[in-house]
C-alpha cells in the first residue's frame, strides 16, 4: 500500500513540471523523476521507461553508454516528438531511434564471447506459502532443506565450479552469538550448510536468513549469500546492501507501518560491502533479490572485478505473475551495462543465464513452462572481455537529467515572479 502511494506521487511532479517547461522538456524531466524515486526513501527503480524495449536487442546496447536511463530517454523523446507540432522534432526524434539501434547493430559483433566456468542453479520451486503459513515450521524447513540438498546433488552430476541455491534457502534456525567470538560451528544448521559442500566437493552460494543475537540488544536479522568451500566451510558472506522499503527497512515510518499491519516488524541490517568470490578461473560477486533492479549496485561488483554476478532470488512471492518476467527483463540491461554476465538463480523461476549482449543465453523450462518448476539449470556461461563507459562513468544521464530539470525549473520560476512583479 504503501510502496504504491509512493509510486504514485510522481506522476502530478511530473506533470507540473511539463507543464511550466513545454513538451519538448518531458524526456528530460521523465528521467529526472525516475531518478529520484529509484534513490529516496531507499529508492524503487521497477518499471522504468527504458525496460519497455528488453526486446529489442540493437537498440538497448546503448545501455553500455548511459545505463537504463538513457533508454528511457530514448524512448520518451520519441513519444513526446509523436504529439508535437514540429516537423524538425520528429525528424530529430527519428534520428535518435536510428543511430541508437545503429550502435547496436555494429557493438554485438565488437563484443567477443569467451567460454567461462560452468555453473549450476538449484530452483527448488517452495510455495512462499509454505515457507509462512505453516504450523510446524521447522519441519517444512527441514523437507525444503531436502529439496535443495536432492537437487544439489544432480547438479553434481555435471560437475560445475559452483552451485547456486536461492535466496532464504535456509530461513529458519540460523543463530549467530555475537556476544564473544561467534563460530559458525556452534550453530544447530552447520552441518547442513556444509554437507552439500562437503558430499559434493564443489563450492556452493547458499542464501540464508541470519539471526544475529547479543545479549541486552534487539536481535538483527540479515539476508545473505553465504559461500561455502569444501574443506573450509562457510568462506564468505554477503549480507544484502539494499533492503526493500517498508518490507525489510522501514526507517522512521516503522511505528506507522505496525499500527496499519498489526504486526510487530523486524527490521533488517544491511550489508556495508561487496565481496568479490572465484569460481573457477574467474571472479564473481552475488545480489539479493531485487539488488538487480539498481544499476549502481551491479556497477559496483564489475569495478570491484568481477566477470559475472549472482543474483539469488526468492520470486516465490510473486507465484506466476508478471513480476518474474519484469525481473528478468531488467536483469538482460545489468548484463549489458557492465559486460557482465548475470546467473538469475530464484526459488520458483524465471532461472537463467544472461550473456553480456543481454541475451538470454539459457533459461530453466519444464514442458514449455518457465515459471513454479523445479529442476537443475546448469551449462557454461559466456564471459567478455570488453568494457563499457557506463561501468566507468555511472549514472551521468540520470544525473545530468536531474541537474538540468532543476536549473531549468528554477529559471523557469524566477522568470514567473519577475514577470508578475513587473
């Protein structure tokens, strides 16, 4: 409810602000407004404008220039040229759309393709309802348990350099005592984090849910990627940087958001960094969820030096809704932002891997589906080589766009009040 009022209110921004500016104003100020709600409050850049075209190939490789964002203005120049009067803007317009999808056409081929380390993804497909609704909890988290540890051993089978379980595989029963020095091994769910690990002899990323408790204090509760070594044990963690707003992190409004919901809420501790892990030969580093929608965050593991990224994901929420494939779709721009390939590894689908052309290089699909399966997605992910400006200048469309719609807005204004003045 409150995630969609919050949408919400930028629609009457965006229309005053066109209409004090002009039409011609619009792509610009359509990109300062996305950039805005994708950053306060925690910031939700779902459905923006420039993922409308995840189909069209050639035209989205501009992505690896400026982001999302420049696609989104791309294609808002174009709708606002469609109901203006001039001839020169439409002509204008048409030459955008040309040269963009141009530069696409001569970058796939400059792009180079190379052979990286195989990987495996566990889709153990659990109802969400399972996981929450159940009277003995426990035990359906020790069956869920067995699912992935099953599945795991067929990807095994394989033998790939790294297996990957889904966000919140283990989501139940994980302490970790901070009041000493916390050991991993006094924990009830070490072994079981461990055993896949050990029975297999490959390196396996677990999404777990911790627990971390001290004495005196509230516990705090973190969503991680936990990497597991034979051998080692658990040799890494990620803990999740970006926490969904008012579901994982409600800052000031949680008093507010108990009241309406009747529940008493845990908020989430988020991650300070970004651990990079090798897989083979190559270097990876992991995502929680719906860390793939922010473009800076992916950026982020690319500069850290990683060749690919690992988002783990638990789109069981969703059962088979259109947000699956949003989330796909907006994982195919991170791969060609960076030159990245991106393995989409979640609980009930859309599992797949995702070349650094943003093409989808294999999706998990039983009998024709592709969402609420279960099964093994397993295969040897292409990797590039080649970099890309996005990855060394960020967000400068986004930021360009926001800095120009203020001065524009405030000139706009200090003309109105000279003018009434005179």
């Amino acid at each position: 409810f409150l995630v969609a009022i919050y949408m919400g209110l930028w629609f009457p921004a965006f229309t005053w602000a066109v209409r004090r500016l002009g039409i011609l104003w619009s792509p610009v100020l359509w990109v300062a407004i996305e950039g805005l709600r994708s950053t306060l409050f925690g910031g939700l850049p779902w459905l923006l404008l420039g993922y409308t075209q995840h189909e069209s190939l050639e035209v989205i490789q501009i992505a690896d220039l400026g982001g999302v964002w420049l696609i989104s203005l791309l294609v808002a120049f174009v709708n606002a040229a469609l109901v203006h009067p001039g001839r020169a803007v439409k002509v204008a317009a048409a030459a955008a759309l040309i040269l963009s999808a141009g530069y696409g056409y001569f970058r796939l081929p400059t792009i180079g393709l190379v052979d990286g380390p195989k990987i495996a993804v566990v889709q153990p497909n659990i109802p969400q309802s399972l996981k929450k609704d159940s009277l003995d909890r426990q035990s359906v988290a020790i069956a869920n348990y067995k699912k992935h540890y099953a599945l795991t051993l067929q990807a095994a089978e394989g033998k790939p350099d790294l297996i990957v379980w889904p966000e919140a595989a283990i989501y139940r029963g994980l302490y970790l005592n901070l009041d000493g020095a916390p050991t991993w091994a006094e924990n009830a769910w070490y072994g079981a984090l461990t055993e896949p690990a050990e029975k297999t002899g490959i390196g396996t990323l677990i999404g777990a849910l911790i627990t971390e408790e001290r004495t005196g204090h509230e516990d705090q509760y973190t969503n991680s990627a936990l990497r597991v070594l034979p051998g080692k044990g658990i040799a890494g963690r990620y803990d999740k940087t970006h926490l969904v707003p008012f579901a994982e992190q409600y800052w000031i409004f949680r008093p507010i958001v108990q009241a309406i919901s009747g529940l008493r809420l845990a908020e989430m501790k988020p991650g300070r960094e970004y651990p990079i892990w090798d897989a083979g030969s190559e270097r990876y580093g992991a995502q929680i969820c719906f860390e793939a929608i922010f473009p800076e965050i992916s950026r982020e593991i690319a500069r850290n030096g990683a060749s690919f990224s690992v988002n783990i994901s638990n789109d069981g929420w969703f059962k088979s809704s259109g947000e699956l494939d949003q989330m796909l779709a907006m994982a195919r721009f991170r791969s060609i932002e960076n030159r990245m390939h991106v393995v989409r590894a979640t609980n009930t689908g859309i599992s797949a891997f995702i070349e650094p052309t943003g093409r989808i290089q294999s999706m998990l699909a039983v009998d024709g589906k592709v969402k609420e399966i279960e099964g093994v997605l397993a295969g040897r992910i292409r990797l590039t080589r080649s970099g890309s400006l996005y990855r060394a200048w960020g967000d400068w469309v986004e930021w360009g766009c926001l800095g120009a719609a203020l001065a524009a807005l405030a000139g706009r204004i200090f003309v109105d009040r000279k003018l009434r003045a005179a």
